[in-house]
C-alpha cells in the first residue's frame, strides 16, 4: 500500500465516522443508482460495451452497484475497488455468491490496481472525486486500464453557492447561538468537500489526461453533475 493510504485512510474515517457509514451508503445508493442514472449510462456508456464486459468501479463502498451489474450483464468481470477495509469487508460478504465479482484495496489517491493495461471496457466512480484531495493520479490510471474508445462515467457533486448547499432544517440548526462547535465544524468541513470542484473544473481534469468529454449533465438543482468521457 501506498505511504499517500495512511493519509487517506484518515481522511475517509473521519468523513465516513467509522464502519456504521456501509448502512448509509447501502440505504441511499438507490438513489445514486436510480432510473435516470441508468438512462444516462444506457445512453452513453452501454452502447460501446460487449456481451460480457470487464467494468470498473472506483470507490466501490459495500459493491452496490457490482450486483447490478452483475445481473444486467451475465458473464461479465466486475471489479470494484475501495481503500476502507470495513467496506471491503461488507462487499465481500454480500456478493459472495455472485460470479464475475473481483474486490482490490487500494488508495485512489496514488492507485497501482494489478490489471493489465486496456484491459477494462468501462470505468466509473459516483461521488468518489469531491473526497480527493487530488484526482490526477486516478485519471490516470483509469486512462491507463481502459481500453481505445472505453469510457468513464464520473459522477458527483459540483460547486454551488453556501446559501443553496444547506437544507432548510440544517440552515436553521446553523444559526441557533446554541449549536455545538463540533456540529459547525461538521457540517462546514461537509460542505468543503462537496463544493471542491465545478463541473467545468471536471472536465478540464479529464481533457488534461487525455480523455474526450462526451457528455454531461446537471441535476439536482445543479448540485450534481453526470460526466461521460472517452479514451481517445
């Protein structure tokens, strides 16, 4: 593992407040992972796939998506990849039973995954990039494994305003002169993750590695950001 993981490892658990935020990200990826994200991957990333692709899923958490793919795909090689081992843990334990499913730990920050070069049909990481404190070397890598013509499918948050970013309950806690300090600090350092790239910020990252945009979206009050690119 890489010096850079021990770092990282860190900053994950404190974001993650430890094992109990697999429950979190298995309750809400539903939502992540809904019709309109699979309308979007169906219009831009499946056309360019085989029968039994070989896919990537970066940030992986407890493999939600993994069993999705598994079932939409049969046949296929679905590798997800995550650094925290609870999460590991809980993905291993879930999927067990389904074929195709490979799991590597590995820091995003400075990845070296043992996979051939071009050897992945697509790549994906949802709401993994706004938890960097840089992505290039991830970029990288991904450009790397991909095959000529594979894409990757980056989703996350994007830079907005502090005065939309909060929900009306939190935005009314904030400002009570009672609010615990610890509350503040949370809810602010949240809220400089969330804000840390633009989807224009996105895009240029990907351009610089040598990747072509194909498309992309907002929604959720531009809040979010749906990103399609190409390997050229």
């Amino acid at each position: 593992m890489p010096q850079a993981g021990l770092d990282t490892f860190q900053l994950l658990y404190q974001h993650h407040r430890g094992p109990s935020f697999c429950e979190q990200m298995l309750a809400t990826a539903p939502g992540r992972f809904n019709e309109a994200f699979w309308q979007f991957w169906q219009q831009h990333v499946e056309p360019c796939l085989p029968a039994a692709p070989c896919l990537l899923d970066l940030g992986t958490g407890p493999g939600y998506v993994l069993r999705q793919w598994a079932q939409r795909y049969p046949g296929g090689h679905f590798i997800g990849v995550d650094l925290m081992p609870y999460m590991l843990e809980r993905a291993a334990a879930d999927l067990k039973d389904i074929p195709g499913i490979q799991l590597l730990q590995d820091d995003l920050h400075d990845p070296h995954l043992p996979l051939p070069d071009g050897s992945v049909d697509a790549a994906q990481a949802v709401v993994v990039i706004h938890e960097m404190v840089q992505p290039v070397r991830l970029l990288q890598a991904v450009r790397r494994l991909l095959k000529p013509g594979g894409r990757f499918l980056l989703v996350d948050w994007v830079r907005a305003p502090l005065s939309l970013y909060f929900d009306a309950a939190t935005e009314a806690q904030l400002f009570q002169p009672d609010t615990p300090l610890d509350t503040l600090v949370d809810q602010f350092t949240h809220f400089y993750e969330h804000n840390r790239f633009s989807a224009e910020d996105l895009a240029w990252l990907l351009e610089k590695v040598g990747f072509a945009v194909v498309a992309q979206e907002l929604y959720g009050q531009n809040r979010f950001v749906r990103l399609v690119a190409e390997k050229t």
